[in-house]
C-alpha cells in the first residue's frame, strides 16, 4: 500500500505542476508571440545550462543513496546543500563578469533568469530529501502551494506588461519565493537544514562524481535545443521548439513520477542484495506504455493541442509534432532502462552513454539543422535517443528475466509513429 500511496502522492504532485507550468508558458507564449518568447527561453536555457555545474547531479544522488542508507540522510543533505552552494556562489560571480566581459544583451534578462535557475536547483534539492524520506504528502501540498504561486505572479505580470524584461523578472521573484516556502517546510517535518565543513562537502561532491556527469548531461536536453536553433535558425525557431517542447517536458513529468517513487526502493532492494527481476521488468512495461500513448497522443492530435495551446503563431509546430512524439517515446524507453541501471550501480556506465548521446546529436545535427531546421535538430535528437536506448539496453538486460521481450515491445512501439511521420 505505501508503494501505491506514494505513486499516487508524486502523481498528484506532477499534475498540479505539470497543468500549473502548461497553462503558464502556454499564455505567455500567446503573450510575447513566437519571436520575444524564442528570445525569452533561449536565456531561460542559458542560464539552465549553467546551473548544471551547481545542480551537480545532486537530486538522483540523494535518492539513491537514502534508499540505500536511510541513516545518512542528515549528513547527506547538509553535505551536498553545503557542496551545492560554493557552487552556486562561483556559478553566480563568473556568470556575472562574464554579462559585462561579453557585452551580453540584455543583462537584466540573463542575470533574472539565473538567479531564479539558482534558486530552483535549491528547491528541487530540498524536495529531493522529501521524496528520499518517503514524505511524498509534504511535498504534494508544497507543490499545490508554489505551482499556483509561480503561475498567478508569472501571468500577472506579463498580462500586465508583455515583455521579455518583465517576464525574466517575475520568474526570478517566483522562483525565490518558493525557495523561501520550502526552506521552512524542511526545517518544519526534519531539521533545519545547516551547513557544514568544505571538507566535508567536497568529499561528498567528489562522491557524487559519477552523477554529476551523468545528470549534466541528461540535463542539455531541452535547454541546448535553444542555443544550437538560435546560431543556425534564429529566435523564432527557438520560440516553436520551446512551444514544442513545453509539452513535451509536461509529459515526461509521469518519468519523474516513477523515477522518484522507484528509485529509492530499487536502491534499498539492491544495497540489501535482492535482486527483483520481475519488478525491474514491470518498470520497463510502464514507461514503454506510458511513451507510446503520450507520443501517440502528441503525433495524432497535433492540430487541435498546437492551436488550443498556442495560437495561429504557432501553427508551424503542427508539422513537427509526431517528431516530438517519436522523441517522447524514445526518451522514456531510455529511462526505464535508466532507472534499472542507476538503483544497480551503473551510474559510471550511465555517464559515458551520456556523453556519446550527445556526441552523435551534435554530429547530426551539424549536417541536418542548417537543412531541416527544427526538424532537423529533432531529428539528430530521435537518432540520439535510439542510440541511447541500445546503450542502455546492452548493460540493462543484465537485471531483467526477459529482456528480448522488452526490446521487441520498444520496436513495435516506435514503428507506430511512422505513419505520422511519413505524412507530415
């Protein structure tokens, strides 16, 4: 019963944030209009990029090893929050030399927009140690708290002034905000988090090597899409791939889902030394389901989401989305794998199959982008993707009973959208 409580707690989690966050870019996307929201998310990924060094792949670490070890969880959460703000302080003041070394315009935007990517690496960490402690009730009601909070002062604003100018701001107000909500939350159900010796930390950051790497690279995804289509396309390619992408990223929330809830208990399984074969296989069962019908439902009704979404701007995003699909199907493969492969220790492995997924997305993509555009660049990450897959697979069949059979449901799942992808 707590394995189903917790599953339906982090779902209802990820619906309030997954509808919250939809309506919210989707009315500030009609707002600004395709070019000023390209410009808007191009520095939102910017500054998501540079906060990969502080986020440091700390969040799949704390849940990993809490499930093994539920006694560290203090000291693992002050280590990596101490770990996590040097971070943050060297990320904070070579971003802001960097605004004014490079001339970068406009500085207002970027700096907003990484001061709230900051803020939210603190968040998610802190609601990580919820999710590790197996108090999944806490963070529903802060997500109901802060998602509705983000979208009232995020659409307030815009509606009232649309500019990118206002925009960046008031997502940096939102996000320190809900730092603000959930700092005493945690102090409130645990402790008040502290800091520790930076001996002590960076011993812990040395520790979480493996994750850093990994995460970093599972974290380009969706944000280096805005930097590679802004040098070769321009801003309003950025703005209907973002589009494209804000739904995209609202499903893969159900990843999130099952990530958080399976994690730590693969963990515990795996320190304990049980091997769960068949679990491991429902797991693979789930996210292939889930990708087929998510991806499926985003290639056949392309129209009706695109322009109920986003407006007739956005009607050029109909063309693209059955390769979104393709990718959502693809990427959720990839993650059961993932799944299986972190609880087992595989993290080393994860990485280097990280680094070579992106590796053949930017040689594809240095040939198909200059050509297709947005398809292109959608395409180099469909490729990517399927080599990830097979990468993960070739070490995951380990910890499966039937591993063929997974295979085959992943290839029937993905010559389902061929159809679309042929028509379009």
């Amino acid at each position: 019963m707590a394995l189903k409580k917790n599953l339906a707690l982090m779902g209802t989690t990820t619906a309030v944030r997954l509808g919250a966050g939809l309506i919210t870019f989707s009315v500030v996307a009609r707002l600004l209009g395709p070019e000023s929201f390209g410009v808007l998310m191009l520095w939102l990924s910017v500054s998501a990029l540079i906060t990969i060094v502080n986020h440091y792949g700390l969040n799949t670490y704390v849940l990993r090893q809490i499930g093994a070890d539920p006694a560290s969880a203090e000291s693992i959460i002050n280590e990596g929050l101490t770990g996590m703000l040097l971070l943050s302080v060297l990320v904070l003041c070579g971003a802001t030399v960097a605004a004014w070394g490079l001339g970068i315009e406009p500085k207002q935007v970027f700096l907003c927009l990484l001061i709230a990517a900051v803020a939210d690496t603190f968040s998610e960490f802190l609601n990580a140690g919820f999710r590790a402690r197996d108090r999944f009730d806490v963070e529903t009601r802060l997500a109901t708290l802060t998602s509705f909070s983000h979208a009232v002062i995020l659409v307030g604003s815009v509606l009232i002034y649309p500019t990118v100018e206002v925009a960046a701001a008031a997502y940096a107000v939102s996000r320190l905000l809900i730092l603000a909500i959930t700092v005493p939350a945690v102090a409130r159900h645990f402790a008040m988090p502290r800091l520790v010796g930076l001996g002590l930390s960076i011993s812990r950051l040395r520790k979480a090597g493996s994750y850093a790497v990994d995460c970093g690279f599972q974290r380009l995804f969706g944000q280096i899409d805005s930097v590679v289509l802004n040098y070769f396309v321009g801003p309003v390619a950025v703005g209907l791939h973002q589009a494209g992408m804000r739904m995209f990223m609202a499903g893969t929330q159900a990843s999130t889902v099952l990530s958080n809830v399976f994690l730590p208990r693969a963990s515990a399984n795996h320190a304990s030394g049980v091997r769960i074969p068949d679990e491991n296989q429902k797991i693979q069962i789930v996210f292939i389901s889930i990708g087929v019908f998510f991806g499926l439902m985003m290639a056949a009704f392309s129209r009706p989401i695109v322009s109920l979404l986003f407006g007739a701007n956005y009607l050029p995003l109909v063309d693209l989305m059955p390769l979104f699909g393709l990718l959502f199907f693809l990427r959720f493969s990839a993650a059961a794998w993932g799944i299986v492969l972190t609880a087992s220790g595989e993290q080393s492995y994860r990485a280097l199959i990280g680094i070579l997924f992106w590796v053949v997305v930017m040689v594809l993509a240095v040939w198909l982008v200059p050509m297709n555009g947005n398809r292109g660049w959608l395409m180099s990450l469909c490729l990517g993707s399927f080599f990830m897959v097979v990468g993960y697979g070739v070490r995951g069949r380990l910890y499966l009973k039937r591993p063929l059979g997974t295979a085959g449901l992943s290839v029937l799942g993905g010559v389902l959208f061929l159809p679309f992808i042929l028509v379009h």
